[in-house]
C-alpha cells in the first residue's frame, strides 16, 4: 500500500506547473487532494481531469490571510484532516534592484514568503495532531542571491529560515519540515515572473527544453516527502552552485555574473 494511501495532502499553487505536477503524482498513489490557486478556470479545468477523484480546490490569493484562513477551514471542512502541507504557490521577477518599482518586491514576498507562512499557520494545528509533514518549494536562489531576482531571492531565503526554525520547534512534535530547492525546472514561473512594473514577462530567458520537467521534479519531491527528508535540492546545476557559493563565495560571485549578465546587461 502506497505511503499516501488516504492521506489529506494540501498543494498550495496547483493548477500550473510543479503544483499541478505534484497532484499528478499524488492522485495515483490515493492521496486526497486539495489544492488553491488564483486562476479560477485552471481549477476548474483541473477538476474536469479528475472527475471520479476526491480533488478539492478553491481559488484564493495566498498573499491574503483571510483567504488563507478560508481554504485551510474548507479542507478540513471537506476532509476533516490535514496529513501533508506542500507550500508551493510563488511567483518570480526579473529586474535589477535599481529599477523595480517597490510594489513588486513586496507583492513577490507577500506570496512566496507570507502566503506559505499564513496556510501554514492555520494548518499546523491539524499537521501536529496527524504528526505529518510540511514542505516549502523553495529554490536555489534561497541560498545564493541572483542577481535581477533580488526579491526572489530575499522571499526564498526568508523561507528556508523560517522553516528551518518551524523545523527545530516541532522536532519534539513528531513533524516533519523539510525545503525543496529544484533549480532551473521548466514551468510557467518565468513566463509570469513581474518584470519592473509588475507586469508578467511573457517568456522565458532559458532553454525551457533542456531543463528537469515538473513531473521528474514532482516525483523527487513525493519521493522525499515519503523518506522524510531535511533538504532536497534537484538538479547538479543547483547542487555545484550551492557548493560553490559556500566554499568559495568569491568565485561563485563571479561566475554568477557572468552567467547572468552579457556585455555587461542583465539577462531577462
């Protein structure tokens, strides 16, 4: 019988993407599934993939308590119990710090940072009484700051801080906290990244085709959850930059501008 045979699994941000991907995933393996997002039509769409499956799913913006509040009191309302909390919803940017309007640095913290730290908040609670787990996705770039990401970076950072602390209070609690950094993972985050003005980019500055797909990132992911893991971070890009960064912090200053800017302009 599979690990998350008729566990209350929680996605926050699961209509596009790794979200979307983790649910994927999940459904087979029985989980029950519930999950938010903004897009009401994508959950909708969502909900028409899975017709025979108990899928939950409201449209809320994370950056807002009260609707945090809401879909948290829904799901247990729906299932009456919380066994897994997967604080996936983010948004990226893409601008030198010089340039961003401010709305933008705090519109990418309110989600990224505080709309993991709200669901979180109302669903602890029943997280301790099933003594399960919560995950951040979080990113490379919560250990090393990129540069034209500065808030993105600064959200991911305050993420794994938090949790890491959430972790230690609950070590006695029997939950388990745990961070996942994928790296560069083709998905639509960089299309909807705010660009200066805190209008959505429109298009991707990588080769989406040769990065990690969402489903391989989101089977890593189920698989780490099923091991209660500290740490996962994916792909050998992310894993050398950390390493780097760390042991050589100069260096890696270096190469990451030199990855990230040419002739001497941001890469966007």
């Amino acid at each position: 019988m599979s690990f998350f045979n008729d566990k209350v699994v929680v996605v926050t941000g699961g209509s596009d993407g790794i979200g979307r991907a983790l649910i994927e995933e999940l459904i087979p393996l029985g989980a029950k599934i519930a999950t938010c997002g903004r897009n009401y039509d994508k959950l909708y769409n969502l909900q028409l993939s899975y017709p025979t499956v108990l899928l939950h799913t409201m449209a809320i913006d994370v950056s807002k308590e009260s609707d945090c509040r809401r879909f948290i009191e829904s799901v247990m309302e729906e299932f009456g119990r919380i066994d897994i909390l997967i604080n996936n919803a983010g948004i990226s940017m893409r601008s030198l710090f010089s340039d961003v309007d401010m709305d933008v640095m705090k519109r990418v913290m309110d989600i990224n940072f505080f709309g993991a730290v709200y669901c979180t908040k109302f669903a602890l609670p029943h997280i301790i009484k099933t003594k399960g787990t919560i995950a951040g996705i979080s990113s490379v770039a919560g250990y090393r700051g990129i540069p034209g990401r500065s808030g993105y970076s600064a959200s991911k950072f305050a993420l794994q801080g938090w949790l890491e602390a959430l972790r230690t209070e609950l070590r006695e609690a029997g939950v388990n906290v745990m961070w996942v950094s994928p790296g560069f993972t083709a998905s639509n985050i960089r299309n909807a990244a705010l660009n200066e003005k805190g209008l959505a980019q429109g298009e991707s500055p990588l080769e989406e085709g040769k990065l990690m797909t969402a489903q391989d990132c989101a089977k890593h992911i189920v698989r780490a959850i099923e091991k209660k893991k500290r740490t996962l971070v994916l792909t050998s890009t992310g894993k050398m930059t950390i390493f780097m960064n760390k042991l050589f912090p100069s260096l890696s200053d270096r190469f990451t501008y030199n990855y990230f800017f040419k002739d001497k302009k941001l890469i966007k």
